[in-house]
C-alpha cells in the first residue's frame, strides 16, 4: 500500500483520537457517541469509496479538461509564492463552500444534503455522514481552487488531511472560544448551531473553515447555550436511507 496513504490515515484517526480525548474533558453538551456509531461506520466506508472514485473520474475528466483549456490565462496565479497559493485556493474554495452549501438548502439541492442534517449525536466523527453527492459538491470549490492555482501533489496531500481534520474540529463535542478569532473561523458551536432545529437558527451558519462569509452575508447567527444543547437533525425512515446516502 502507497505509504503517503497510510501515514495520512494514521494522522487523521490520531486527530479523531485527540478530538475523542478533548470531548471528555470539556464537552459543550451532553452526547451519546455509541448510539449512530455503528450506522456511520458502515455508511462513511460505502459513500467514501464512491465519492474517491467519483472524484477521479471527475478530476481527471470533466475539470481537467476545463482546466487545461483555461489554465493558459492564470499564469499570474500559479506564479505566487506557494503559501500564497494555498492560503488563496483556500480562501477562496471556502467561499466556494459557503456558496455550494446556501444552494444545498435550498429545494434544487436540499435532497444531496438532507442526510448530513439527519445527525442527532453531534460529536467530531459524526460530520463524516454525508451523502455522495454533497460531498463531491461541497468539495469540488477547494479541488477547483487547488488546481487554479497548480498545488503540487504534495501539498494536496497535506490540504486534503487539514481539510478533514477541520471537518472533526466544526463537528467536535467541545467548549472553545477563539475570542476575537470567532469572526473569522468557525468554532465547533457555531457549526452545532446550524444542525439544531430551533427556528432561530434554520439555514444559518453556513461556513467551513472562515466564519466571516457569514458574517459577511448575515447568514451568521452567534452560539447560544440554548442553541448549542437544542434538538438536532431529523429521524431517517429505514427504507430512505439508500436514498439520502446517495443524495438523490
Ligand atoms: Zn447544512
Ligand atoms: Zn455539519
């Protein structure tokens, strides 16, 4: 097996492990991770070998051809240093984010991303379960941005552990504050606000890694105890969970 692969799964499950051992310490509500366990599992492994292939198909296809026939006009972009590269591909894939997840609330792309609102345990394993189309859209703004801006393989590989990392981080189970900081990027309560069902905050909170888009678009609405421990996401019949795995 391909080295770089498993020591990037090694650093992803000792981050899960980390984020484990935090929520012990300081939960932010009280979560019963054992109860969905089983069912994520099985369901994480399945969507993720589709959206892995998906995604090649995708990158090598489709985009690539875009990107091939447009990259000409973008020799200002890849001639940045590469940390400014990355920090702008990031950025601005994470507006891509923002965008693709305004749209997946809304009723042309509500059924691709109905399956991640099904989450009732909100904790840092959790935020894996989405359905195979939401997450090649929602992913597709950083894969686009990346290659804009040439990111070689090696740092792809780095980005794309960050990226799940941060996925723990948003989903995590803790009480953090980044003070000032929470204006800029998203803490685990703001992205726990956007799972409850509470009406104040429906179709709130749309970020991933920069809060700011939210704040920007006043689509942010701030962490409350209440909002943080209020019910979240909705039952799933049995017979429709193929169907919202698949997010179709
Ligand atoms: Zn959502
Ligand atoms: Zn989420």
């Amino acid at each position: 097996m391909d080295t770089s692969l498993v020591i990037s799964g090694a650093i992803v499950l000792g981050a899960g492990g980390i984020f484990h051992l935090l929520e012990n310490r300081i939960p932010l509500e009280k979560v019963d991770r054992s109860k969905f366990l089983k069912f994520d599992l099985v369901v994480v492994s399945i969507i993720a070998i589709v959206v892995a292939a998906l995604t090649i198909w995708l990158l090598d296809g489709v985009v690539k051809e875009w990107l091939d026939s447009t990259i000409g006009g973008f020799d200002t972009l890849t001639s940045l240093p590469i940390l400014a590269r990355v920090s702008l591909a990031l950025i601005i894939g994470d507006f891509g984010y923002y965008i693709v997840h305004r749209l997946m609330h809304t009723n042309v792309l509500w059924r691709t991303h109905v399956f991640h609102h099904s989450i009732q345990e909100i904790y840092w394993f959790s935020g894996l379960r989405t359905s195979a189309l939401n997450s090649l859209f929602i992913r597709m703004p950083y894969l686009v941005a990346l290659c804009l801006f040439s990111i070689p393989a090696s740092i792809l590989a780095i980005v794309a552990i960050s990226l799940g990392v941060i996925n723990f981080w948003v989903h995590s189970n803790l009480e953090v504050s980044l003070g000032p900081l929470n204006y800029i990027l998203i803490t685990p309560s703001f992205h726990r606000v956007h799972h409850s069902m509470a009406e104040e905050a429906l179709n709130r909170n749309f970020g991933n890694i920069l809060s700011c888009w939210d704040y920007m678009f006043k689509t942010a609405v701030k962490p409350t105890k209440y909002l943080n421990n209020s019910k979240k996401g909705f039952d799933v019949e049995t017979n429709d969970v193929p169907r919202q795995m698949f997010g179709l």
